[in-house]
C-alpha cells in the first residue's frame, strides 16, 4: 500500500509559470523527500524536510510540511522547460530501518 | 562513471524464462534496494539488504528472490518470469549510519518485458 498520495497526477503549464504539487500520507513521519525522475531514468533525490520543520528552500524548490494536515507541497518557481519529470514524495516512517514509501508521482510538463 | 549500474538496461524475455538483474555500486554504502515501478503506482519495494548477510523481503516479494555477493553487489532474480512482471525495475542505496536520514541513490533502471 502506498503511503504517500499525489496530487495532481499530471501537471501542465508554461514556461516561467510555478508548479506545485501536493503529497498526502497517512502516517507519523520522521521526514518526507522529494525525488525528480525524468522520462525512464532513475529517480534523484531533491529534498528533504524533517518532521519538526515547517519550511524548506533548495534554489527555485520550496517544501512546505502540515504534520497536522499529514500533507506536504513542493513549489517550483518560474518553471523551465528542463523541470519537465515525473515528482515523487516519498515518506520515512518510525519504522525499523527506516523504510521509504513513494507516492504514485505527479507527472509535470512545462511547455515552453 | 554512475555510482549505481544496472544490468542489462532492456530486457525481453519469454514465460517461464529465469530472468537475473543486477546491480552495483561505488558509493560504499550498506544499504541496497530493488524496486519495481509500474506506471502509475510509484516504486514498489521487492527486497532490500542492510548489509551483505541481511536480506529482508518488501511488500512485493512473491516471484522474486535476491542474492547479495558482496557490499557492492545485489542481484535480483525471476526464477519463472509470468506477463505481469512486466515493469521497470530500479535499484537503490543508502547509507542511513552515516546521514540519520534515509536518502536513497537510485541506479537507471532495467526495463523488463515479459512475453
């Protein structure tokens, strides 16, 4: 079962534009990442925010965290044509070994 | 060079063919991980190792079944391949002893078809 719930599943927007996804999970976290996976490729690892933070920047990244809400949103601000991917949240539980869980992904084109 | 390979890229096969995948890599790390991803429903965990005499089955398992050769080796196996096993499958590492954060490295994947 999945952990991590995405939202939108697909994305398209112009050059220069913000994109923002979403990730809903269901269970306490000890931290959340996001990893970038273009077209057939492995995925790379983005971002991380930890349970207490609230807010995270990485250059055009921006990761907001609702420990409450059990959801997270990843912004990327004045897109570029090259941020076109598929975006994964992936949570870290308080599980032994601390295990991941991927989200299904939000599949983001960004026309230029 | 990459960090994690994987072997072979592609791969076709027919029904009941032993399938063997494998993977390598050159970060040092403990930690190795083989996903599968269909489309739609983001990786799904098959097997992972925490070091070379620990091997542990993920949510997937049935049909699959690994070997860790050594810190740098893990190969994943389809003893019978079936059509549904069909998918793009990913390994990965970690390295949590040395982070306290479980950030993976993932390989460029293998995708396989089953016939």
């Amino acid at each position: 079962s999945q952990q991590g719930e995405e939202d939108p599943q697909a994305l398209s927007i112009q050059e220069g534009e913000n994109a923002t996804m979403n990730c809903s999970y269901k269970t306490s976290i000890n931290n959340l990442q996001w990893y970038r996976q273009n077209s057939g490729r492995g995925l790379v690892h983005l971002i991380l925010i930890r349970s207490n933070e609230r807010e995270k920047h990485s250059g055009r990244l921006r990761v907001t965290l609702d420990t409450s809400k059990k959801s997270s949103s990843l912004l990327i601000t004045a897109s570029r044509a090259a941020d076109t991917a598929s975006y994964f949240c992936a949570t870290e539980g308080y599980n032994a070994g601390n295990m991941l869980t991927f989200g299904g992904g939000t599949r983001l084109m960004v026309k230029p | 060079d990459a960090d994690v390979t994987q072997t072979p890229r592609n791969r076709i096969t027919k029904t009941g063919k032993r399938i063997m995948l494998e993977c390598s890599q050159t970060k040092g790390h403990d930690r190795m991980y083989w996903y599968r991803q269909d489309p739609g429903l983001g990786l799904r965990l098959i097997y992972y190792s925490f070091d070379v005499k620990d091997i542990n089955k993920g949510e997937i398992s049935d049909g699959y079944s690994v070997s860790r050769q050594a810190q740098a080796k893990f190969s994943l196996s389809l003893e019978s391949a079936i059509p549904n096993q069909t998918a793009l499958y990913f390994c990965a590492t970690s390295d949590v002893g040395s982070l306290s954060y479980n950030e993976q490295f993932f390989g460029p994947g293998t995708r396989l078809t089953v016939l």
